[in-house]
C-alpha cells in the first residue's frame, strides 16, 4: 500500500472511529507527511507497512535535533 492510500485511511479513522477534532486529525496527519519527508530525506524507501521501531527512534531523533 502507498502512503496516499494509508494516510486517507487513517485520517478516516481518526475522524469517524475516534472522533477527533479537525485540529487533532490535521495534527496527526501533519506528523505523518514529516515521517514521509523525513525517510525520503533520509534515503530511506520505506513502504509505510514496513517503518519499523527503528525508523521511528531515528525520525524523533532528528525532529529533537531540530530543537
């Protein structure tokens, strides 16, 4: 699956499963595109099935970094 289609899902989710404020939702989302940007940044092809533990602690590492 593509981040397209899987982020269109989720934001799905939040919105009806969980009912979250548009705000919330546009957080989350936001969070999303800069793990996208950060992996594609990052030389990283990583499907978003595949973004394991790792690329996680990597991605909030740079965004600490970032201050």
């Amino acid at each position: 699956m593509n981040w397209q289609l899987l982020t269109q899902q989720f934001q799905s989710y939040l919105q009806l499963e969980r009912s979250l404020s548009s705000n919330s939702v546009e957080a989350y989302l936001h969070d999303v595109l800069k793990l996208r940007e950060f992996l594609e940044i990052s030389n990283l092809q990583v499907a978003p099935t595949e973004v394991k533990l790792e690329h996680i602690q990597l991605f909030l590492k740079y965004i600490h970094d970032l201050g």
